[in-house]
C-alpha cells in the first residue's frame, strides 16, 4: 500500500504540472489578462458603487465599465485618425490646386527655403535621368517589393494581435468584475496560507495598481501642460493637438511624451526656427522629460508604502526588465517581496525579548 509521504509527493508533482500546463494555455493571453487584472482592481470600488445604484444588477454594471473602457480605448484614436485625414485632405487638395495653378515650380516656391534647395536639386537630377526612369522605377518596385510585403505583413500582423489581445482583455475584464468576489473566495480557500493571507496580497497588490495608474495618469498630464507651454512659446502650430498627442505618448514609457517635443522642434527647424527649435528640444529634455523621473515616484510613493527611491528604481527596472508592462509589474514584484516579508515578521517572525526569554529554571 502506498505510504502517505510517497501519496504527497507524487500530488505535488501532478500540482507542479498542471501549473505548466495551465501556464502554457493561458500565456497566449498573458498581456491581456494582466491588463484585465490590473483594471478590475483598479475599478472594483466604482464597480460596487455602481452596482448599488443600479439596484444590484452586477452584470449591467460590469457591462457598462468595459463600454467606458472601450470608448476611452476608441475615442483619442478615433480623434486623432480624423484630424490626420482632414489635414492630409488639405493637403493633397493644396498641392493639387498649386500644381493646376503655378505648375512644379510654384510648389516647390511655397517650401520653406531650409527644404526648397534639396528639393529642387532633386528635381533637377530627376529631369537629367528622365531617359531613364522607366528601368529604374522597375529595378526599385523589384529590389522592394518583398520589403514592403514583409513590411506590411508585419503592420497587419501587429494590428491582428493588438485586436485580440484588446478583446481578451475585455472579456476576462468583464468577468472579473462579475465575479472577482466569489474568484478571490476560491483563492482564500484553496491557497495554503493562514485565514487572511491571500486577501492581503490582493489588497496590497490593488493598492499599487491604483497608486501606479493614477501617478501615471497625473504625470501624463502635467508633461502635457509643460509641453502646452513650451508649444506656444515657440508658436508651434496647432499646439493643442500636439499637447494631446504629448499627453497620450506620455502613457507609454517606451516613447515618451519628450519625442513630441523632438518632433515639434524638427518641424520648427525645417520652416526655418532653428532658435524656436533649439528652445523647444532643450525645453523636451529639462523640462518635460525630467517630469516622468520626478512627479510619478513622488506620486506613486502616496498609495504605497514604500520609499520613493524604490518606487523610482522598481518603475526604472520593470520597464527594463519586461517592457511598457513592466511599469506595472515592476512596482507590483517590490510590493509583493515587502508584502510577503511584512506578514512573515508579522505571523511567524521572532517574539519579543520578553517573550523569548528562557524560562527561571526550578530552584
């Protein structure tokens, strides 16, 4: 008969099995759930909220938090596609009443001058080897043609992904907020930890999530000002939609809210500002760059409790470490080692000296 401790072992392993396994099914959906975790956390308070003055209707609550969710996603995206198609519509229909009224030369005379010169030398070299454009248009669209089928290939591979990693989110977003009681329930009960543990974890991972997209959020915003700022003092045009496009590039550390400020100014230094540039990169990098590394540690550091140089270091390494979500994970991995180490010392650490100390052996 098989003995209790060989019984253990032999179920630990099939455990650590179908720990792999479930891991292996679940990875193909791993950014979207973490997504979808961070979210429900985040807005569970304004889940129950809503659910009480909806009169208890949980899956219309739930059903309206991820159409807020889904029009927050689509509305700036949507917004900025039909300001980039109304200007390039203006575009196209400048160019083609300037070619219809002043010819070749008349566009190339609205250019600013730092682009007319190499322009119009191109122009001219392109008039020398008129000859022979047909085989040289022929030779490019060959030696190019697989580039830009991989390219675009890659474009609508991205696109698929970034679609169905959305709405994974959405529904396991959705789900979560139905029922994350009863899932955190299921946790408490099941995890081999005392009565309590589990809900503290969650509790303190719910706190960093909360602490991380509000500061983020917040910072976002006060890059975008600062860079508002600096737009009209250099006359950039249209300053607000760039200051939007500021604030929402600002969201995702691997870019930046400062690669609009570059932006801005290479614009200004091409219509002929290199001092309005200069300003305006310079202004990029003291100014609206340095916010990201000071106002988000300080504002993070108020819903956790940790010291604001390690929230300053966890934000730097998560994002090293795993990426845009490693903004996230980062700050969650340092709340989760403080967290483990708190309830340790708390629940199994040493006792007081007075407790600890020997008993008065019998005289």
């Amino acid at each position: 008969m098989t003995s209790d401790l060989v019984a253990r072992r032999v179920f630990t392993g099939l455990i650590i099995l179908s720990i792999f396994l479930l891991g292996v099914v679940v990875w193909p959906f791993a950014n979207g759930f973490f997504l979808a975790a961070v979210l429900a956390g985040a807005l569970y308070g304004a889940h129950k909220r809503l659910t009480r003055l909806l009169r208890g209707r949980n899956n219309l609550s739930a059903g309206l938090l991820c159409f807020g969710v889904i029009i927050a996603l689509l509305l700036p995206l949507t917004g900025f596609t039909a300001f980039l198609v109304s200007e390039a519509a203006d575009g196209v229909r400048f160019v083609s009443e300037t070619l219809k009224t002043e010819g070749m030369d008349g566009l190339v005379n609205q250019l600013p001058g730092a682009v007319r010169k190499p322009v119009q030398g191109f122009l001219d070299r392109f008039a020398i080897e008129e000859l022979n454009l047909d085989d040289k248009l022929q030779q490019q669209v060959s030696s190019t043609g697989g580039t830009a089928a991989r390219a675009v290939t890659g474009v609508v591979a991205a696109t698929g992904s970034f679609a169905f990693q959305t709405t994974m989110m959405l529904i396991a977003f959705f789900f979560l907020l139905v029922d994350g009681k009863r899932l955190v329930d299921w946790l408490e009960s099941v995890v081999p930890l005392k009565h309590g543990q589990t809900t503290e974890l969650l509790l303190e991972f719910r706190h960093v999530t909360i602490a991380v997209l509000v500061s983020s959020a917040v910072t976002a915003g006060v890059q975008a000002i600062a860079a508002l700022v600096g737009y009209l003092i250099t006359q950039v045009p249209v300053p607000f939609f760039f200051a939007a496009v500021t604030f929402f590039l600002a969201l995702i550390p691997a870019i930046g809210a400062a690669v609009v400020c570059f932006v801005a100014a290479l614009l200004l230094l091409i219509t002929g500002h290199p001092w309005a540039a200069l300003f305006l990169a310079i202004w990029g990098v003291v100014v609206v760059g340095l916010v990201d590394n000071i106002v988000k540690p300080l504002l993070a550091k108020r819903g956790m409790d940790m010291h604001g140089a390690i929230v300053f270091f966890s934000l730097l390494g998560g994002l090293a470490a795993f990426g845009t979500v490693g903004l996230l994970l980062g700050p969650l991995i340092v709340a989760f080692f403080l967290a483990v180490v708190r309830i340790y010392e708390r629940d199994y650490g040493r006792a007081s000296p007075k407790a600890a100390a020997p008993p008065t052996p019998p005289v």
